[in-house]
C-alpha cells in the first residue's frame, strides 16, 4: 500500500510496519493514522472505537462537528446539498497494517 514507509495523515510522522494504527476509508484508498492522531479536525476530540465520524475533503469531523457543518452550509438540519466526498463511518478499531 505505502511501499517502503506510510506517514500519519495528521502529524505527518513516519508509521512503522509493526505500529497500531486507525485507518479511515476514502476514495483515494484509505488514510492511515496514529491512534492519538486520530481525531476530529475541528474540535479535536480523539475518535475510539464505536465514535461515528465523517472524511470530509480529507479531514476528519466527529458526528457532531459534521452535523453542524451541514446544517451551516445548507441552511437546515436537513442535509440538503450534502456533499459527495462527505463519508460517514463509523469507527471499528484500530489495525496493525504493514507499511
């Protein structure tokens, strides 16, 4: 998947082949995250197993901060004009994945 080496999609650091690690699924395949680093962007609430949360243009929201971006950029709690790379999972833990 990495090659040689995989970096954190947060702090940019290098991810060891033996390192636990919080993967989020997008369209381009996935980013990989230190557990601590996994996190919401905004409000920088760390996301644990069984949190839902959103890949929104890359970054990640908790299920609270996303709503409030939804509702804010459509004017309604609705989610009308949601976007299409907005992506709500939910967290299933961490894996060890070789880099």
């Amino acid at each position: 998947m990495f090659g040689s080496g995989g970096v954190c999609a947060t702090c940019g650091e290098g991810i060891a082949a033996n390192d636990y690690v919080m993967r989020a699924p997008s369209m381009r395949g996935g980013q990989v995250y230190h557990p601590k680093c996994f996190m919401c962007s905004k409000c920088k609430y760390r996301l644990v197993p069984g949190d839902r949360y959103n890949l929104l243009n890359g970054s990640l929201l908790c299920e609270q901060d996303s709503l409030k971006m939804l509702k804010t950029s459509t004017g309604s709690g609705r989610g009308r004009g949601r976007k299409a790379n907005a992506n709500q999972n939910s967290v299933t833990g961490g894996q060890a994945i070789k880099v």
